[in-house]
C-alpha cells in the first residue's frame, strides 16, 4: 500500500484520539454497523480529499465498513493531524498528507489519490474536483459521481456547471439542512472562538468584534462572539442579510468604519480581500485579525505586508505586523482558517451530521448515479430527514407527532375562520 | 359611500394613532411619495381584508394615494381598532368591520368588500379570496390578481393551486424574505410576549415557557421569552427544526411531557388541536395557555370545556377553567392570536417592510399579472431587495458594496487554494 | 369606617384581581396562614403609604389576618388601582387613594393615614414618614417603628439618621437580598419593558436602548431591553458599575453622545435632572423618553417644555413635544414610572417575595423595636434567608446541603494544596 | 542569584509572550511607569506565590520597578509557564517553580521564597503565608503585612484571624470590587470554557452543562455555557443564590439529579468533595468533569477510583475512568483547576486589574502598615476606584459626571414627590 504521511509511529495517539471522537458521533457509527452489515459500497473505490483529523477518520472507516476502497489527501495544507494519518494508515487507509506540506505537495498529494483511479469524488472545496477537471480529463468518464462537503466548493462547482464544464454529477452536501444549518453555525461559531482563544488568550468580554459576513458561518460566529460578552459588529454586503443583524441586535456598518473600532476581527464571507491595505491602515493598535472562511483569500495580506515596516510571530499562530504608522496589527494562523489551524476545527458532534450526510450520499449514489445528468444536485430529503432523526434519537429526544386530523388539516383549504 | 363601523365619532383618535404609527413606517412613507407622483393604481379597485389597524391604515392610505380605489373588511373579528376603521371612513376609504363582530356579521363585511367588485384582493388568512372562490365564482374573471399576507392564508392557496382550484394568480407575500424573516421572527415574537403580559401581568423570569412550534414565529417567540428570562421548552412534529432547537440551546420533548412542566404555552405552529385534553389533564394548577398562530383553532378550546367543571372570566382577556381534577387553566383571548387580541399586533416598524411589499406587489401586479398562471407566486426579488434597502437607508445605515475584483471571484472557479 | 376612593361599585373586579395575584404569591399565602393562627400582631395599627396595587392588597390582607388595624393611602398619585382600592375597603380595610388625585389631595390622603395614629409606618419612598416627621412629630412617640420598601426612601432615611433627625427605627426592606436582588432587577426589568410596549407599542428588535444608571434596577432593564433585541447604551457616573456595564457587553458612554444615538431613553438613577435640556436638544426625530425611577424627577421635563413650541397627547401615556428645532420627542406617562403608570407595576411573583420581608419585619418589630436605635435598620438575616427558602419550596425546587465534611472544610484553615 | 526552573534557555520565548500579555494590560502599564518615577516600594522584599504566568511576571516586573526585591514561587504545581520563569530570571528576578513538580517540590519552592526574608507576602491561595505561620513563626515579625488574591485564601486567613492566630495584616485583594467582579466573572468564565474546549474539543450548543455553585465564578461561568449555546442547569447550597439562578432563566436542583442529565460537570465552590461516588454513578455515559475552583478537592477524585475498573489517559488532560458499571467518566486536568491546567489561566485584561490593585496595595501598605491591626483588610476604596477609573480610561470610555445639583440631590432628605 502506499502512502505518504509523517510519522507512521504516531498512529497510536491518533487511534485514541479517533475513539474520542467516535463516542460523539453516534449517527455515524450507526451507519456503519447497517453498512458493515449490507455492505453498499462494495467494489467502489473513492477519492476523498478532506480535512484529515479525527472525524474523517471515522467517515473514512465507516466508509471501508461499507466495502468501499477509500484513497484519503488533505483539502488544506495546514490542517492535517499527523497521528489521524498514522492511525488510518495503520487501518490499512492510504493517506497522503502532512501537516504544513508545500503547494507542490499538496498537489501532488491530490494527484496521488487521483491515481487510485476513484469511483466516487469527495470534496471539501473542490480541489480534487477541479485538479481531476483540469489535468485528468479522461479519468472523469471512470467517476459516477462527485460529493461536495463546503459553501465555497458549492460555488465552485455550480459555476462549472453553469459553463457547462462540469464533467459528471455532484451532490453539495454543503446544502443538507442537517450539515449547513449545523456545521456552518454551530461548529464554525464554536470552533473559531475557539482558534481565537488558543492563539491570543485575550478576553471577549467587553471587547468590540467585528464579523465580515453574515451567512450561516457569521450568524453562529456573531452569536457566540455575543456570548462570550463582546459587542459585535456585523458587516455585510447583502441588504437582507443586513437588516437580519441589525434585527438580531448587532451593529451593521461599512468595514471602513468598522475598521477603526474593532479589538477584534474575522472574515467569513468566502469571497476575497474582504479587509484591505485601505482597513488595515484605519485599524487601532493591537488589533487582532483572522480567518475563519475556506480559502486564505479573505484577508488582503500581501497588502498588510506592502505597508508594514516589520513582520515578526510574537506567539504560535500570531505574526505581528508594524505598520509604518506605528500601529501594530497582530493576524492569526496566516490568515488560514483559524479554526483548523489554531484549534481542532468543527467538533466530533456536527461533523457527525455532515459526515452521515457523506456516507449516505455515497451509497445512494451508487444505486442512482447512472440517472443523473452532469449537474449539481442538492441531498436527496429522506436522507437529510433521517439524519436529523438519528441525532435526535441519539440525544435521546422524543418530539411529537401529527395526529391524523392535524395532517388533513394541513393539506385541506376549506376549514375557515 | 357604503361602510359599517362602529363609532364615526371616533375618528380623530384613531387619526393621531395613524399618524403615531406613520413615524415608524418609513419605507411605505416613501412609497407613498413615489405613488402620488406616479399614480401606478390608477382606476384600480383593491378588495382588502386585512386586520384593521393602524398599519393597515398606512397601507390603505398608500394604495390610495396611487389611485386605487380601497375597500377594507377585518380578517379576524377581534383585531379590529374601531377607530382606526372611523379614521379611514373619514379618509373616505369604505370600512366594513367592528371589533367583536359575530361570525355572521364577519362574512356579511366581506361580502360588502367583494360587492366592490375588486380587480385585486389583498388577504391575511385567504377569507376573502375564499369566499369569492366559494360564492363568486362568476367574479373571479374580473380579478387581475391576488395577494396573501400570511403563512397559514399561503398554505390554503397553495392547497387550492394543486387542485386545480384557483382561478387567479396570487402572490405570497409572505414569502418575501423582508416580510417572513422579519414580521414573523421580530414581530410575532415581540406582539406575542406583550400580549401575555398585557393580559396576565405575570412574571417571566424563572418560569417555564413552552412554545409550540418553531417555525419563523415560533423560534422570535422563543428568543423572546428567553430574554425575559423564561426557561423555554419547544414542541415539534419536524425532526430537523426539533434539532435546531435543541441546538439553540432549548429543551425539547413531547407536549405530553411539556403539559406537566410549563408554567406558559403558547401556540404557533398554523396547525390544529396542538393542546388537546390530554394535555389539559396534565398541566399544573395555574397554567396560562394563549395561541398566536393565525387562527383560533391550536388549542382544543371545546375539549377542555369538556373536562372542567366552571369557566369565568377573571380578568380582561382571561379564562379560567376550573378541571374536574381540581387544577385551575388560564386561557388567554379565548385563544384567539394573543398579540392582537390583548396587545396590538405586530409594531408598525415590522409592519412597515410587509406593507411596502403589499404595495410594491400591487404596482407591479397592475404592469404583470396577465403574464402570470393560476398560480401561487413568490414576490418579485427586486421588490424584496428593496424592500431591504429603503428599510436600511430609512435607518441611517450604510453597508458595504461588492468591489469589482470581489464580483469577479465569486462567479468564477479556477481560482485555486 | 372613614375611606377615601373613587368607586365602590368597583369592588368585584378588585376582589377578582387580587385573587388572580394572590395565586402567584404563595409566600406571602403561606405567612398568612402562620398569621392566621399566630395573630403575631395582634392589637397594632399599621399606617402603609404603597403604591395601591392588587399585591399591596394581598399584603394588608396578610398583615389584618395577623390581628393588625391597617390604613392604607398611596405612595404616588398616578399608582393607584381603583378596584382594588374599593375591593380592600369592601373587606373592612381603609383606604385613601383615588388614581390621578392632585398634590393637595395627595396629603390629605397621607394625613388621613397618620390621623389613625399608627404603631408601624410602612413607606415606598419615604412620604408617609417625612410628613410625621415634618408635620407631627409629637406622633413620632407613639410609633414603635417603621418599615422602607425603596432604594430612594432609603437614602432619604439614611441621609435623616445621618443628621440625627430620625425620631425611630427603620428596617430598610429594599436592602433584604430577597427584596432588592429581585424586585428591583427581574420587577423592574419587565415591568420597564412592558409599559413601554404599552404605550408605544414600538419595536425593539434592531433598535438603541439608553439606559440611564447601572443600579440593580439599570441592569435588570438593560438585560430585558437586550432580550427584546435592542441594542443597550449604558450611562453611569460610578466607574466600577459603567466598568460592568462594559464587560456584559454593553455599549458606554456619557449621555451628551447616547443622546444623539437612543431611538429609546429610559432613567433609573434615583437621581434629578439625569435627562436634561442639552441632551433633548440632541436626539433624533422620534426619540422616546421615559422614566422608572421612583420620584418624576428624572427627567428635566421642565427644561424641555422651554425649548419646545408646542405639546399634545398623540396617544395615552404619549405627549408629543416638538422642539424648536423642528424634532418631536415622545415622553412617556409623563415622566412618572413608567412600569406603574403605563404598566401595572411588578409582576406578583417578585412583589410576593418584597411583601413577605414586610410582614416577617413587622412581626420583628413588634418583637424587637424596643431593643433597636434610632437608625436605618437591614432586614434580619434570618427573614432573608427564610423567604429564599419559602419562594424554592413554593416553586417545587429542591437544592443541596452541605454535607458535615464540608462545613468543617468551610471554617478550617489548616487543610493545605 | 539563587532560582530553581526547568530550563532558561526558554528565556526568549517567555519574554514575548510576557510582551504579548503586557499589550492587554494597561492599567499595570501605567502604574509602572509611575513606580519608576516615585519608587514607593524602594528597599522592600516581597515574596510572592503566585500562578507564575505572563500576568504575574508583568506584576513581578512592575514591582521591581517600584524598587522591590521580589522573589516568586508557584501557587499550584501545573501552573507554571516554564517559558515565563526563564524569562524572569533572565530579567534578575529569582523563580522558583517548575511545571508539574511534585508536593516536596512545591513546598521547597515555598521555603525557597521564605528564605528571602520578605517584607510583604503576597498568596494566591494562602500557602506561603501558611507555611511561614506553620514553619517559620518567627519570621513573621520581619513582615509588614500580606495580599491575598483568592476567594479560597481569604477564607482562609479569615479563619486564621478569627482564631487570633494570624500574625500580621492581610489585605483581601480578592474582596476588591474591580478584583472578584472581573477577574471571578468574566475571567473565570471565559477561561473554564477555553480549558474545557481546549481539553475536549466537545460541542457545547445543545449539550446540558452543570454549574456547581453560583457565586461569581459559576455566574461568570454559566454565563458563558449558556453563551456558547449549552442548556445549564445549576446546583447551590445558598438559597439566595439558587433562587438568583432560577430568576436568571437556569435549572436549579441538587447534584444528585443533576448527575444524571449533565453532559459536561465543573465546580467552582471553594469546597470540597462536591461531586462525590453518588454522583459519578449516575452519570451517563461519556459525561465529563472537570474543576475550576482554586484546589483540586472539588471532585472526589479518589472516590471516582474506588468504583472504577480502568483508568487511561485517552487525550491530553483527559482520564477515561471506566466504572464497574461499564459507563465512562472523562476526568479533565486531573481535577485540577481546568483553566490554568489546560488552558492559560485568566486573560491579560483581567489581571490587568487585579494586579494593579496588587501592585497598588503593596504601595500603600508600605505606608501604612504599621497602623493595621493583625486582621484581614478590604482594598481601600479609593485604590479600588482608580482602577476602575484608569481602566475605563485605557478602554478610552468616557462617563457623566455628577451635577452639583445631582450631589446635593442624592444627599438631602427633604425634597418631597
């Protein structure tokens, strides 16, 4: 078997670590005693380039479980846990992937998994995806379908199916109510807070925090900011999304005005250069700025850099940028999703969600593939309604049910006032 | 001209509430505005039934003020302000409503308004579009088209679409995000708690607070008896918004369960029978029980009646029920919408947005509706987005604008990690 | 018996009223049993100046089923509830108070309570007792002592003792932690609220909410404002509490700026003149001004009135003041405490607990007043406590004990890291 | 110079992380620059065991700029930043503490600190001044008086002074407004989650969180569970408190039930063996514990042993211990307090200000110790309320100012309704 990872000796530590996480992933280990038993995805073989921490490990095991071969490579370079890729590869998982790896690497990385020749694509911003799209046209006709994991990969890949180059279907698991409305708020809220804390160790309360977006990923960043005691402010470029905040009790203005009142900032837009030279300049000394959106595009940094006298780390995953003002900013984990790379990313519990999601898809998949055409396809609804009863099953939660008379109701027009 | 009130004499109190609630309704002030100068009603006559308040007030004026002819009659026999109706008399628009009316009384109103022989019906609970359908059909060819307030008025049309039965377009006004996200979430959630104190002037703090259903109405209902500082249980028949709520931090179960702990219930799921006797039987002495879900079928009002022994009124707006197992029920508004039965309604702020989309919607139906099906349509995007807009401009606030390169990046997909 | 109200034909509605209090009061339900059969006392004649509510009636309920006579008038003109009124003097309890009654009549009132020459004075702001001390201090003698509901009437007594001009004890009830920790932040918080709502119906969600003071009642409001949606400015003069303000998220700042930002302006500093002429000149169109400190003397209505061209009613509890400037600003139950003018004052629930500390002291006093000094007295640690413990047992809630270890732990000083 | 630490060539990195901490830390800033000029504390020994972090170094250097000789040693074995006594020892000031030392270490350290013959002590906990009253009697002659920084240690001296066995002055710097208000709460709160996080990386939003004691540390803390979105259910021996927690919208009940439904367990009393064998064995599956309080005497650790089959470490700073009934408990930080074990203790902003208070007592005890008695001292006010003042200053927050009217208002008796 090949593979390409750090340290095969540190496999233990992440076979613990993987058990930690699977005890708060009861919907997927669910899963993968049915698949264990009926063994769905038997002969398949799927490329899956994802964040390689504790919670892939149990997918991609759940996965195996289903009869499935499964080649693994990281969707971003600094999020790789090292011991998850000794412990999977120990299970016998080919892993390619190392914490910090170069642009080449990482690209080969994605190619080396593209060489097992997959069935089925999984993605976590359409990396793999897009390399297969680009270099390994030909290899597309061998994949039945494509899974998308994030909001960012979603774009993606409805602008290439939009231009008509998307090569075979994809389903954006991104949009399962039980994984955006979950993962994106719950998960990133918690997670970036938490890649906040672990690198600054500074206090939220009575601080100002400034949140640039106010999707899914923003709300649940805005809400816990708003928890820990800071005052939020929210910017946008979305008037409806806007007006949701200031409804919600926020603050809502241009990121120029907001610039010269945050103590700290985070980007969650998944567009580019959302602070620029223009804010950076505006910003008071000591500001604190980061990312927490896919890609490490939110933040304008080669212009950081243009109008700074000096770059130093003051502290792991801190670099402190004086600027020729005088001021200094300090920007966390490179302006990469701080959440990854200064915490653990999303917790076991929400990617439970997401990644039952995956699993299901993948077997559906395998039955429905052949009837669908090259376009991006949402998750089919009883599979995102069973999830949702999983967890809540899971969480040992009951709720009600319609009565005979109350689902008449609702589907009559003629009972009046 | 014909109209049915109950006071003229009422007239200039109800003309000074207009104008109080005119302050907090910017957008349809500008509409307004842009209305008389442009006049795109013109030769229009508007069937309303809508709640007549000083709201509604606003958006009559408005209509008026764009050349429609506006004939209005209450779309609940308990919301009406009677002298808001005199004020509108004064104004010269045809009221047909009186506060308290009986059952008979209320369809004779809106009959008077179909004797108008409207070209567009404008509804809140689909009573009017319904009794044309029932009783005038024949009238049906000389209406343009339609437009439905609420979410319960929405699911009704939507029914009559599917079979067929429709004979005119309308549109969901409902739908519009400004409406929804705003007047459902802000507006019910607020109305709805002032009602309940209004009516009950009892302690949130420290108390149980269960709120059936967490639809839009049902999580602002939520959010605002946690801020008051209730401790909220929510009740749901839809694993996937039962999982949302246990992840916004509530507890949810069965309303079985809920029955023996509340201290409050309220009802806002747009179904039937939600509190039934054998919840009744459960709840501990005391309980207070409201709906502000559209219509006054959410409780099983004649069920409990069944089990108790006396019934008296105790104070304005409350009913107790004395249970043959000796436990005392408070039943808010006779279980009619508490926030406008005890309180009144939605804030005209959160009025504002919905009533510009009325407005808009009319206009643009004038211009569209022949090139529309018999069918249930969303609002127009660029009226929503509007919407949006005035709301935000009308509250000083600025937002930022997508930069060029920033366009560029979110419509393409080579862009890489 | 000599009584003084507007109507006694209103008796019923009273005596329904304070049933429905009394269900929410089961505290002070319990001590009137114990009173019922202790008869604690038995032989005093109570002279009570309180805001003439249906809880106050539970109370002078209470305190005549423990053998007392009690007089009643009222702590401020515009409290008064004139059904319950005429309910207490239906059940052998005098009364002297008349909703809106004018400063001469006001006195006379507190006149006819101090002419039953009381053995217990019981104020709310300290009326009933400057005006013995002012007017009669001869009676001083045959008063045993006397008993404080308010923060204000305690700084006023305090500031009495302080220059040796208090003739006999005082138990400054508002200090007992049952009284001001809850009364004060959870009654005031939602009471504030609500009659605000009442009179405005306005809506919070997205709008500035200016607080003036950080007191237990400041806080109390500024937490319930938030809980409806707004955004909460804070104003103080003491560092330490504006330090606290800031921490819990609030926004800070003198009121010369937030005068310019509040959509809503609300005093609760125990303070004069804290709105004054050239913060009026400085707010918005539309501002809305109110007060729910104890005295009408927060706001510099006077000042305003001289820079205003023109006032009138525009709705009950509303008077429109248009400045020169062309602005109108909203001033609410003019300038009394809103949550008693414009509301019905706080819920049972907490007054329950108030008015448990007043009848346990009084039944103290009776006991204990021949031991104490002429000085502002706290309310017995003992009463405290029980009360905390009365209000859980009545709420069903059970709490743990220390085990012994643990309080040998509590009181040794020996056991090491 | 005689120190005893792990390794000085961790010099550089201690110092910019003590750079870093000194950035959010102010007021101490200000104060340095103060003592530079006025040295108040030239010619004075100050022993100090404290938490040897960046916070305390930055007191340390302050000190030492106010021409103090001070030596330091580690109020809690796991505490100590190795980094950060490098870095102080490289800056002269003599450390005595290593990460992780055993008990005999520790108290060597202790003893270390003792033979520098302070002047003033300076505890986080009482253990240097116990030992010197237990151990080295008659050097307590030598000193002039001591601080105290904990609520644990106040208690503690308390007890000493009550028995008479104390033997100088000890002011409770604990007891200081801008101390236990900020440092407890927000402190306290914000650095348990971050620990919990850091040590589990577990969801909290919909989780069911136990608090075990309401006083400032376990508000500040349920505070923040329920900020990231955890259900918290509370548990007390304090009716007072308990109720305060129920009227703040928590779950309150003994430990025993508690114990049942808790998914995550901390306790922040200042007791002992608070939660106990009883309660580990009716705790679910999976349930974590951990402790914030100041000893690790919180969690009945050894009884935990008793009834279990295994114990492991299945991640750092977390012990799996398997009971005999086949459910797992995760003991966090060995029960050791969670937010200086797996996390980095209180954030810069808070320290900032108990430390200037330190520093600022030391200042004036040099002056005016010799007029105390031998008991324990609140901070003066007025050093408390200049910390609040310079605070807000550095936070660049401006406050009202009384009127003389206002003053003369808040003093007098005689102004009436």
């Amino acid at each position: 078997m090949e593979f390409h990872i750090k340290d095969p000796g540190l496999a233990e530590k992440g076979r613990l670590r993987i058990e930690w996480a699977a005890m708060d992933m009861p919907v997927l280990a669910r899963i993968r005693e049915e698949f264990a038993r009926e063994r769905p995805l038997s002969g398949i073989r799927i490329g899956a380039c994802l964040h390689v921490t504790t919670e892939t490990a149990n997918l991609a095991l759940t996965l195996k479980a289903g009869g499935a071969s499964v080649a693994l490579c990281a969707s971003n370079p600094l999020s790789t846990q090292d011991d998850v890729a000794a412990a999977l590869v120990a299970e016998g998982i080919p892993v390619f992937a190392i914490r910090g790896e170069d642009r080449e690497t990482y690209y080969a990385h994605i190619k080396a998994v593209l060489d097992t020749r997959p069935h089925l694509t999984m993605d976590d911003g359409a990396d793999l995806i897009s390399t297969l799209h680009a270099e390994r046209p030909e290899q597309a006709a061998e994949v039945l379908a494509g899974t998308e994991e994030t909001t960012t990969g979603v774009i993606r890949l409805r602008a290439m199916a939009r231009d008509g180059a998307l090569r075979y279907p994809v389903i954006a698991v991104n949009d399962a109510l039980t994984k955006h409305l979950f993962d994106n708020r719950y998960g990133t809220g918690q997670s970036t807070i938490d890649g906040i804390l672990r690198a600054t160790n500074r206090l939220l309360a009575g601080s100002i925090f400034v949140v640039a977006g106010y999707g899914w990923c923003g709300r649940g960043l805005a809400l816990r900011a708003r928890g820990m005691g800071a005052r939020v402010i929210v910017t946008e470029v979305d008037p409806l999304k806007a007006l949701e905040a200031v409804m919600d009790g926020f603050e809502v203005m241009p990121m120029e005005e907001a610039a010269e009142r945050g103590d700290f900032f985070c980007t969650v837009t998944g567009d580019l250069a959302v602070i620029r030279k223009e804010h950076f300049l505006r910003m008071k000394d000591g500001a604190i700025v980061a990312n927490s959106g896919h890609f490490n595009v939110e933040l304008d940094l080669e212009g950081l850099r243009e109008i700074s006298e000096r770059v130093r780390r003051i502290r792991d995953h801190v670099e402190e940028y004086t600027l020729k003002n005088g001021r200094r900013i300090y920007v966390l984990a490179e302006g990469r999703l701080v959440n990854l790379a200064a915490a653990e990313g999303h917790p076991s519990a929400v990617m439970d969600m997401s990644f039952a999601n995956q699993a299901l898809c993948c077997a559906w998949l395998v039955k429905h593939a052949s009837e669908l055409e090259k376009k991006v396809y949402p998750v089919p609804e009883e599979i995102d309604r069973r999830v949702a009863e999983m967890k809540l099953n899971a969480m040992g939660i009951r709720i009600d049910r319609l009565t005979p008379e109350q689902e008449k109701y609702l589907s009559s027009w003629e009972m009046g006032t």
